[in-house]
C-alpha cells in the first residue's frame, strides 16, 4: 500500500496524503455559502462537471478527504462554461 500511495503522490494534481477530494460548484455568486452545492466526490486527478449553462459563470472551489477528516476549503477559481 504505501508503494501505491507513493506512484499517486508523484502524478500532477493529486493530493499527497489524501484518499480523495470533494468538488462544489456555485452558479450565482462565491461570497453566498448557502449557493455552495457538491459537485461529486472524486479520487481522480481530474473530475468532470456536467449540467453547466452555456456563457455563464461559475465558481469552483475543493477540499481533501483523508483519514482525519476533511481539509480546509480551497480559493474559489471560475470558468465560463462554453
């Protein structure tokens, strides 16, 4: 096991020390924590978001899941959806 863990620290975008990470999405504005929904829960490098509307805005923000729980939030990046 710690071999395994090992290859996955070293692939770009993994959380080293995590098991996975939680994704959520806002479509309305990032300051409104009530807006906050989950978008899925991944051990994926990349996770795809689907169900977005096309020319707008949305914010995006995760945290690690690990064996002592969950991790702080991240900063809020955004996309326009095409």
């Amino acid at each position: 096991m710690e071999r395994k863990q090992q290859r996955r620290a070293a692939v770009p975008g993994y959380l080293q020390g995590a098991f996975g990470r939680a994704s959520y999405r806002n479509g309305t504005d990032p300051a409104d924590e009530a807006a906050w929904q989950l978008a899925g829960v991944s051990t994926k490098a990349v996770f795809k978001v689907t169900g977005l509307k096309p020319a707008n805005m949305t914010w995006f923000r995760v945290n690690a899941i690990g064996t002592s729980g969950t991790g702080p939030l991240s900063e809020v990046a955004h996309s326009l959806a095409k």
